[in-house]
C-alpha cells in the first residue's frame, strides 16, 4: 500500500501548523476595552476613568469604554471585573476600599482582593483631611484628641459610608490617639460635608477634592492631613504624625488592575499605555489641582502594595472591632 502526498496536500498542512499558533496570538486590543468604574457616574473615580480612557484611546487603536457598575461598595463592579475573560478587554478602576479594606470587611466576599486580579498601576493617591466644624474652640489635633479623651463618644466624624477609607481612617486615629469616637456615616460625601458645615456632626475624615473648597472659604477648619508628608494645596496643615501621632499613615488611592491570568505581553503594554496617559501634562496638572499625587506605579509594585493594604487595614478592622450592619 503505497501513500500519495500532493503538493495541495503539504500546502494544507502547512497553512494549519501556521494558522493554529497565529489565531492563538490575536493581537490586542482586538475590540474596545471596557474600563469598570464600582461606583455611581460623576465621582472622583468615575471622572479618573473618563480623562484616562480619554487619553488611552487613541493610542491603542480602539474604543476605552467606561462602565458604571455600581453596588455593594465598590464590591459589585469588583466581583465583575474579577470574574471575567483574561483577555485584556475587561479592566476595573479599584479603589482602596474594594480593593483592599472590603478583604476584612466582608466575610462572604465573592473574590479575593489579591489573588483574583492582575494589577496593572496605582495611578492616584491622596490623604485625608481631618476636618472640624469652625463652631467648635478646636484649633490644632492636640486639642482634637483632648476634646474626644474629655467626653468619651462625644466627638463625632462623618464620612461617606460605612466601610469606606474615612470610615477605617477614623477608626485608625482613634486606635492611635486613644480615644472613643463616634461614626456618623453618610450616602456619600455632600450631604455629609453639608451636616459637617452646619454643625449636626462636629468633625469629618473627609478627601481632598471634596473638603478643600470649603476650607478655603471657611466653612469647616482643617487639622491635619494624614499623608507622609504636608499636602502642596494645604502647606499650613500639619501632618497627622508631626501633630503627635509618629507613624501614623492613611491615604486613598485609586489604580487599573485586569482580571487574573491576564498575559503577562497583555499587561505589559496595558501598563506602558496607563503611564503614558498619566504623564500627560494636561492630566497630571488637573489631578494635582484636585489634590492628588499622580502615579504610574510597577505592576508588581503595585502588586505588593494591595498586599500590604490589606494586611493593614484587616488589622485596623480586627483591633477596631468593626463590623457592618
């Protein structure tokens, strides 16, 4: 028995043994990415996502779409992005509390805040502005932290909910200072900055972008910021471990991570493209004008980084005792 091998034959062959490897290497982007925002349209993180899948577009050659996927705390659009294709297609803008402090705060969490992402860049930070109502003769953090030992609870701090990085923040300072506070929170921060303002709530851990016009108009009096180092729109504030706390650290941070198992060719060129867009003047100067500091960390850096935040804010959680009801 003889076997007949036809040059249409061979030609067949070879197109396969070419064709098999070339459609497992599409190359990406192959259609828009989705950019996932966890939060309501309008905020801070949704109006991050919108100038950075602005800025991204073009370069990649198609659409960057933002999708708001709220709920939850951020965990909705978290728990979406986690679970989807690795293909570089599905990105989430994670924020401090989905991505870190909802680890320890959820006991039935549907994913891992480590493991069930590939990180890509932390792109923002700022800290925290501890704030007072102007009524109340507090003028410095000493007197703050005197005030609260004075009054066991009388001393209370809106945020913009339960579980959020104001809410831990504060439960972080009363951990440090020795103090009891009392937790007001709030849907969101206007109507706890507009309570915070009129007096109902005495103090605030309250971001930059949403305090800094009213103390500029001297509506609510600024204590300390809880950065490393003082805020360059607020010289005058003392840091929270110059005003008597060594040590103390507590900042918000937003960044892009992509679904786990993403390639590692996929989020090589997602990373170069997120710190391209960063170091845009026009976007490195809105963001600095809005109180942030402006990144385009490593992703393995901002790999160990999540890790690190977790492992802090469990323990504030743990040693703070705090729970959600």
């Amino acid at each position: 028995m003889s076997l007949r091998v036809t040059r249409r034959t061979l030609g067949m062959g070879a197109l396969g043994l070419v064709s098999a490897p070339a459609a497992r290497a599409q190359p990406w982007p192959s259609k828009p990415v989705r950019l996932v925002v966890p939060f309501p349209p309008g905020g801070s993180t949704d109006v991050l996502a919108r100038r950075l899948a602005e800025r991204m577009s073009p370069s990649l050659g198609q659409t960057v779409l933002v999708e708001n996927r709220p709920g939850a705390g951020g965990t909705t659009g978290a728990d979406y992005v986690s679970k989807s294709a690795p293909d570089g297609h599905t990105l989430l803008m994670g924020v401090t509390g989905s991505n870190a402090i909802a680890a320890s705060l959820f006991p039935n969490l549907p994913y891992d805040p480590v493991a069930g992402f590939s990180p890509v860049s932390r792109v923002v930070s700022a800290p925290l502005v501890v704030a007072v109502n102007p009524g109340l003769p507090i003028r410095g953090l000493a007197g703050y932290i005197a005030a609260a030992k004075a009054e066991r609870g009388a001393i209370t701090y809106a945020t913009p909910g339960n579980g959020t990085s104001m809410h831990l923040t504060g439960v972080m300072f009363a951990l440090a200072a020795g103090v009891e506070l009392t937790h007001v929170p709030y849907r969101g921060s206007a109507q706890a900055t507009t309570d915070l303002i009129s007096g109902l709530v005495k103090s605030a851990f309250a971001d930059v972008l949403v305090i800094l016009p009213h103390l500029r108009a001297g509506s609510v009096r600024g204590l300390a910021v809880t950065g490393t180092e003082r805020h360059p729109l607020l010289p005058e504030l003392p840091t929270v471990a110059e005003a008597g706390l060594p040590g103390f650290l507590a900042e918000s941070w937003q960044g892009v991570f992509a679904p786990p198992g993403t390639p590692p060719a996929i989020l090589a060129r997602l990373h170069a493209e997120v710190a391209k867009a960063m170091r845009a003047p026009e976007i490195r100067e809105a963001f600095a004008e809005q109180g942030f500091r402006v990144e385009a960390t490593e992703p393995a850096d901002f790999a160990a980084f999540v890790k690190a935040e977790v492992a802090k804010w469990g323990d504030v959680v743990k040693r703070g005792g705090v729970r959600l009801d």
